[in-house]
C-alpha cells in the first residue's frame, strides 16, 4: 500500500516550520550547555593546579626557613673557620719572616767538600752578633730561630782547614750554592810554612787554615698585623746564634 498523508497542505508547512525551529533551538541550547560544562572543567582545573602551587610554595618557604635556621646555627662555625685560617696564614707568614738556622746549618754539611773541616761557626743577624766557639770533635749546637726586622741579613762567619788551596776555593764555590745565599767571601787562606810543626795533614795539623763569611738574602717583611715580640723580649733573639762542627771525611 501506498501511505497518503491526508493532512492539508497549508498545515503541513506550518508544522515543518516550528519542527525546524524546534530542533534548531535544542542544538543552540546544547551546545551552550557543553559550553558550560568546558568553562566548569577548565575552572576545576584551574582551581587544582592553583591549590597545589600554593601548597608547594608554602613547602619550599617552610623548607627555606629551615635552611636559614640551621646556616644560623653554622654560622659560629664559619666565623671559626675564618678565622683559623687568618691565624694559619699570619704564622705561615711569621715563620717565612724568621730565618731558618737548622736548614742552613743542614745544607752548610750537605755542601762542604771532602777534605775540609769547620773548626769554628759564628751565625748572626744584623749589627746584633754572638759566637761560641766548639772544639771540631764536639757534637753540633742546637740551631736558633728568630724573629727579626724586616731586611735584616743573617750571615755566616766560619774559620776551618782545608787540604789545599784548591780545595778552599771549592769550598767558597759549594757554599755558594746554600739555599738562600748572597755571597761568600773569603777573608784569608793561610798555608802552612813548609817544615813547620803545622805542615804535617797527618799528625792532624792544619795544612791550610781559612776563613770566610756567608753572606744571605735579607729577610722579607713581617705581615701587617701580626702580633711581633716586644723589644725587651725580642732583644735575645734578633740575633740568633748558631754554632756548630762540620767535619768531611778528607
């Protein structure tokens, strides 16, 4: 069978019209209603990513605080630090400004060669001098450090026998090469006379006796600020003696 629709033409226009319109109505209020629904999901979103900074930002001042108590706490610590190593740079630059007589003394035997003997070592520091004189068997004397002026120049002054004349002339060329040396000079070398008592190197007479002074680099300056010894105290020590034997096998 065939369908016939048996309502008039005029009527049936006017209900396509309001159906349309109908259905066009629902899709506008749809989609203002996902509208909705998006803007509710994005603010609840929002809202949570909001909620979890603060939360974060109130962890990480919670953690600073923290951190500033305890660098607080460290900071005596710190002060202590400093200062130790303000300390151990004032006495490193205290012990640079003394002069070193036990290494001296050390690098005076390592030097001196064979078929010479020291009888006698006078050490000093500037104007200020002391000696002491020790028998060539005797053992060496305990070394001095002091603490000087600025530029003042210690100096060796040493008297000994030597084999030859050759072999003090090596001698002044071996102190030469002490660490921290100026100069060496030689202040006389005398041979024995021919027939003499003295002439004798086997029945431990001097055939040659010598005498010369080692001359060293003036001592650098005291760090500013470090506590120096007071002049009546220091009155003993600006000149530091040294007296020692040095004997080579000849």
């Amino acid at each position: 069978m065939r369908a016939v629709n048996l309502i008039p033409a005029e009527q049936r226009e006017r209900r396509t019209g309001f159906a349309n319109r109908s259905h066009g109505a629902a899709q506008v209020l749809l989609g203002i209603l996902a509208g909705v629904a998006v803007l509710a999901f994005l603010y609840g979103s929002a809202s949570r990513q909001i909620a979890g900074k603060q939360s974060e930002a109130s962890r990480v001042a919670a953690e600073a605080q923290s951190t500033q108590s305890r660098a607080a706490g460290l900071a005596p610590y710190k002060s202590f630090a400093a200062m130790r190593e303000s300390r151990e740079s004032t006495v490193k630059e205290l012990v640079d400004s003394r002069f070193d007589w036990s290494h001296a003394l050390s690098e005076l035997g390592r030097v001196l060669p064979a078929g010479t003997s020291i009888s006698s070592l006078t050490g000093s520091i500037g104007a200020v001098k002391s000696e002491a004189r020790v028998s060539s068997n005797a053992p060496a004397a305990p070394t001095v450090a002091s603490a000087t002026p600025a530029g003042s120049v210690p100096s060796f002054v040493l008297a000994g026998c030597a084999t030859s004349q050759a072999v003090v002339a090596r001698t002044v060329t071996q102190l030469e090469l002490i660490d921290g040396v100026a100069s060496v000079t030689l202040a006389n070398s005398v041979k024995a006379a021919a027939g003499s008592s003295g002439g004798s190197s086997t029945s431990g007479a001097c055939p040659v006796s010598f005498s010369m002074t080692v001359t060293f680099q003036p001592l650098p300056a005291t760090p500013t600020g470090s506590s120096v010894p007071s002049a009546s105290s220091a009155s003993t020590t600006d000149a530091g003696t040294a007296a020692a034997s040095v004997r080579s096998a000849g």
